[in-house]
C-alpha cells in the first residue's frame, strides 16, 4: 500500500496554505482578502454564472468576501483542495485550482477567466501548470469535466493538454434543476 493520500499527491513539505504556481506570464496564488472586489465583480458575468453552478444567485459581495477570506483558505488548510487566484501583471484574471478527491480520477482541475482577460490563453496556461503541479507531485492522473455545450472550456481543455476521454451523462447539476452531460479529459505523466 502507498502512504500517499487518495488523491495520490506527495504533499511533504509543501504548505498548501501558501504554495504558488508560477507560469511565465502568471502567478497562481492563495486568495486575499484584497480580492473581493474582482471576484465580486466576474462573478457577475453571465458566462460564469451559466458553467459554474456552485456560484450562487445573485451572487453577493458577502458571498466574495466568504470565499476570499473564509472557504479557500479553508480548502487549502484542510489539504482539499488548492483553489487560486490566477494573476497577470499583478491583476486577477481568473480562478483556478486543483480539487482533491478521493477515488479514480484523481485530482481534479478547474477554472474560469473574467471576461476582462478573456482571449489571451491565461485558462489554458493556468490548468496545464496546474496539472503539471499535481502530476509532478506524484499524482498518477488528473481530470477535468466541461459541460458538453461548453465548447470554450473543451477548447481550453486540449490547449492544455487533456485528453478527451469519453461522455460522462447526467453528472452536472444545472441551475434549472435538470441534470447534464460533460465531456471527461484526463492528463497522465508524459502527456
């Protein structure tokens, strides 16, 4: 039996609390609460609201300031999850993050841009880091699931390097209460 968490990440000596990722163009870091208001403010894009379901509506300036200063950080102390802010030139461009769960798949990577950086790769650059991050870890796989309308997070997706693994039916929540397909994409060592 391996002494590596289910997740399959050898996380000895690092403190998720602060580990960053450094791209060549960005920085992927814990959340601060000098965040709120660029949260606040993408997370009032339509786009978002419609693929990130667990964003709540209307989304509130409270709502922000819990997850800056509260839920993150909590994700991270608690070794479930890496949830980033993804920065550009010393501005917030987008979210991402690693999820750990337990199981199969692996660690599982997530994201979205704000619509003021949307078109310049900073999505693609930030989950292909981040894969690279939990794969050189020891993670013997990572995944990510878009929804099957969401052709620009399949997009960026294979920009990262994933590959589309199959129809995962029925496994999205949707704001209208129905449930929807995603397209599963993995990435392995060497890939």
């Amino acid at each position: 039996m391996s002494d590596l968490p289910p997740s399959g990440l050898d996380l000895t000596g690092i403190d998720l609390t602060r580990e960053l990722v450094r791209t060549e163009r960005l920085v992927l870091r814990p959340h601060r609460p000098d965040d709120e208001d660029a949260v606040f403010a993408a997370c009032q894009d339509p786009e978002i609201q419609r693929w990130i379901t667990a964003i709540q509506l209307p989304y509130t300036r409270e709502q922000a300031r819990v997850w800056v200063s509260e839920v993150a950080p909590g994700e991270r102390t608690a070794e479930r999850g890496m949830p980033m802010v993804v920065e550009a030139g010393g501005r917030l461009v987008g979210s991402a993050g690693v999820h750990l769960r337990d199981g199969r798949l692996g660690p599982e990577i997530g994201y979205w841009t704000a619509p003021w950086a949307r078109g310049h790769g900073y999505a693609t650059e930030a989950a292909h880091a981040l894969a690279e991050w939990a794969l050189g870890l020891g993670a013997p796989r990572v995944h990510l699931v878009a929804d099957v309308d969401n052709t620009a997070s399949q997009a960026v997706a294979v920009r990262a390097g994933f590959r589309r693994e199959g129809l995962v039916r029925s496994c999205l929540d949707r704001r209208d209460g129905t449930r929807g397909d995603a397209v599963l994409f993995g990435r392995v060592a060497g890939d």
